[in-house]
C-alpha cells in the first residue's frame, strides 16, 4: 500500500521524503498514517526497482535535500497497483479499496469503470460470504453485531462505488 501512495504521489509532483509524509497524510489521513520509518525504505525499494529518480541538492542552510520524482516505469508500476485485483482478504480489502477510489483520478474512463466493478463484485462476494456464515452459525450477539456492521460498510461502499460511477457517465 505504502508504494501506492508514495507513486501517486510523485505522480503529481517532485517532493523530498518530509513533502512525501506531508502530501500522503493530506490526501489519505482518514485512511492511513504512515510514519518516516515506512516511507524511507518504501522510497529505496522504488528507487532500486527503477520507478523514482533522485536529485541531491544542498539546501541554501548547506544541509543535503534529495528530492524524488517518478520515472516513466514508475507511471505505469502506479497504474498496475491501482488495477490490481483486490485483495481477498477483508481485513485488508475495504481500507485498500478506498485508497484506490482516492486515486481512480489518475485513471481513463474505462479503466475507473474496470476498477470500480471489480472492487463491487468482491465488495458483493464479501456480503454474501458474512451473511451465508451468520446465517448456518449460532453466533454470539456482539459477533452478530459485528457482522451487521460489516454487511452495512460494504453496502455503504457499493453505493459510494454506484455513485462514482454515475457521476463518471454524467
């Protein structure tokens, strides 16, 4: 997730890692928070594999500044992030998929419908599983209670997703 964010990021433009940390917790604090102990290695992994570039500088104050962007492998290492398949596990699914819904800006027409349809079938595969497993289970209240809640974030996110997609038509 973390390369995600930092890609699409530096899509929009040049930043140091201090700007990185700045812009992602911006656009993506309600979702996640990342610390400077995630993103500098995040930033050497993409380094390494070819999708930022760096620039060193030294700062008017003599300190060393290195400034990342992303490389043209790095554009389409976003793109293929944000079309993956979902995850299949729940726990991590919803939270990936809201990121992915902030992102879908960067996206063509067909591939945020691509994108929005698969998120909804999995969204839907989660609903039926929660409610086939409550429905053969003596469950406890608070897991019922539990379970409830669930079938209504994903529904509340089918009708963000429906939403969306109307809007993109418009």
């Amino acid at each position: 997730m973390i390369e995600l964010l930092i890609l699409f990021e530096l899509s929009k433009k040049v930043l140091t890692m201090y700007g990185v940390l700045k812009e992602i917790l911006g656009d993506f604090s309600m979702l996640t928070t990342p610390s400077f102990g995630t993103i500098k290695p995040a930033l050497i992994r993409l380094e390494k594999k070819g999708f930022l570039k760096t620039q060193k500088t030294i700062s008017e104050g003599g300190r060393p500044s290195t400034f990342y962007s992303i490389s043209s492998e790095g554009k389409e290492e976003l793109l293929r992030l944000i079309m993956e398949p979902p995850l299949e596990n729940p726990v991590h699914f919803l939270p990936m998929a809201r990121i992915k819904v902030v992102c879908a800006n960067i996206l063509e027409q067909s591939e945020r419908e691509k994108m929005f349809s698969d998120l909804k079938l999995k969204s839907e595969s989660i609903i039926a599983e929660t409610k086939n497993s409550m429905a053969f289970k003596d469950l406890p209240f608070y897991t019922k209670m539990v379970f409830d809640n669930l079938i209504c974030e994903y529904k509340n996110f089918i009708l963000l997703l429906e939403g969306l997609e109307h809007a993109g038509n418009s």
